[in-house]
C-alpha cells in the first residue's frame, strides 16, 4: 500500500514564522517548507504530529505542524536536492512503512 503524491507549493521561512493551525510549529532557523495537496480527507491521519516522517524524492523530511483540512506542510530544508514542484511525495509506502507513520500519528 502507497499513499503518496507531488509538491504543488514552496516556500521559504524566517525564524519565527508559524505553519499549521494555531501557528503549533515555529521556525527556529531558516526553513523551506514543501506542500502537496494530500489532507485528512484524502486519508493522511489527522493526528499526525510534526515531525512524523515522509519522503520527499527518496529523501527522508518531516512534517511541520499540524495536518488541516486542506494541506500539509513538509520541512525539506536539509534535503540534499531541494525539491521542486511536481516533484513526488511518499506519506507512506516503499522505504516508510505505514506502521511507522501510525507510531507518529499516536503521539498527538
């Protein structure tokens, strides 16, 4: 079983910039965010914390605050290549198995 899908947004982050609902995330340091177009609706759980792992091209990133109704937000800033649009996403699958993303999801 995959879940996965593309980058459709970017953007660059200051220190204390906030992403997700309530602003939970701050950025501590220069940050890129990555977003697709994948939310709890679609099947990602909502409960998934920052921090829970994804892959962004192969490489391992992270998300940033809290899952919303109509994206996600992805740190990709210490990604070696850094992913553009289009570019896809695994929330779970081959090399991140949903076992690991459902650990995540229970520490809310």
């Amino acid at each position: 079983m995959t879940l996965h899908s593309k980058i459709i947004a970017v953007k660059d982050l200051v220190v204390g910039d906030q992403v997700g609902y309530g602003g939970d995330w701050t950025a501590t340091r220069p940050r890129v965010w990555r977003s697709p177009p994948l939310v709890y609706g679609d099947g990602y759980p909502r409960s998934a914390s920052s921090g829970t792992p994804v892959l962004v091209n192969g490489e391992h990133a992270a998300l940033a605050g809290r899952v919303s109704m109509d994206m996600i937000a992805i740190d990709t800033t210490d990604i070696q290549r850094p992913p553009r649009l289009g570019d896809p996403v695994v929330l779970w699958g081959e090399g991140l198995p949903v076992e690991e993303v459902a650990i995540w999801a229970r520490r809310f």
